[in-house]
C-alpha cells in the first residue's frame, strides 16, 4: 500500500493544487496559475518581503525525476545569472526552495512568449524591426550561453518571452 502523505496539497497527476491568496513558503502569495505542462505549473505571485513584487514561480509535480529537473534547472539558472546577471536577455532567477515536498524556482515575471503572440495575431506577418529585435536579442542570450559553455537544448517559440 502507497500512502501520499501530501495528498492534501496534490492532485491526481501530483501537480500541487493551487488556490489564489494562498501562499508558498510563507512569503509568496498566488494571484493565479500561467500556465501548466508535464514538468508542472507557473504561477503568478506576489514577494511579500519585495514590496508586493510579481513574481514567477515554476512548482514542479511531484516525483523524483520531476524534482531532479529542475533543482538541475535551477543551478543552472543560477550559474547564468551568477556569470553574467545584467545584460544577457536571460531570465533571471531569485531563489529556490522546497514547499511541502514541492520543488519551486522564483524568477522574474515576464510577459507573452513569442508563439503567443503571433497566434494572438493569427499568424500574420511581424515587421522586419520587430524581428530584428527579437533575433538580436535571442541571439545575444545564446552567444552567452555560448561563452559559459552551455547549451540550450529546448529553444522554441514558447521559450522565447517578451519584457513589458
């Protein structure tokens, strides 16, 4: 017999179950779920101890290999962030932890991601600034990977985010 001592914070699939006002860690208060995947959900969240500050926090399902990805992903955004913070075009990330047996990554909170946008504009073509901005960009993000010897391996549309 398996017995799920966090049952009263999980669903069927282990994803936690979220409930807007509740909070995380004590100090991070859930306005709403952005979105969800196999890895688990983001939410939108505000920093008590940042002045109210919107936050991003990915909260993986539970499970040893979803937790493993990311505490991997985590090092990994800090080892981003701590060779380079400013001026890279890459997320940044504030802090992780662990929250009733959940994983959870704190980052800033970005904007749409780029597939997003060009389904809200049914796929019509985007001015040739705007791509050039968001090449350049992207592109300036890879050449630091590039620099700190790392490798991005799921670069698509959907992981490209705009700033407001």
């Amino acid at each position: 017999m398996r017995i799920n001592h966090s049952s009263d914070y999980s669903n069927a699939d282990g994803s936690y179950v979220t409930t807007p006002g509740s909070h995380l860690g004590f100090r991070y208060i859930i306005d709403k779920v952005m979105g969800a995947g196999a890895f688990g959900q983001v939410l939108r969240c505000r920093d008590m101890c940042e002045n109210g500050r919107i936050v991003a926090i990915k909260i993986s399902k539970q499970g040893s290999s979803e937790t493993d990805n990311a505490q991997i992903e985590a090092r990994i955004l800090n080892r981003i962030s701590n060779l380079d913070p400013e001026t890279n075009r890459l997320v940044k990330i504030f802090d992780s932890f662990y929250f009733r047996r959940y994983f959870l990554i704190v980052t800033e909170m970005l904007d749409m991601d780029l597939y997003g946008y060009l389904k809200k504009r049914s796929f019509d073509p985007i001015s040739i600034d705007l791509l050039r901005n968001i090449a350049t960009q992207t592109l300036t993000g890879l050449r630091h990977l590039v620099n700190i010897k790392l490798i991005h391996c799921d670069l698509k549309p959907e992981n490209i985010l705009f700033t407001d």
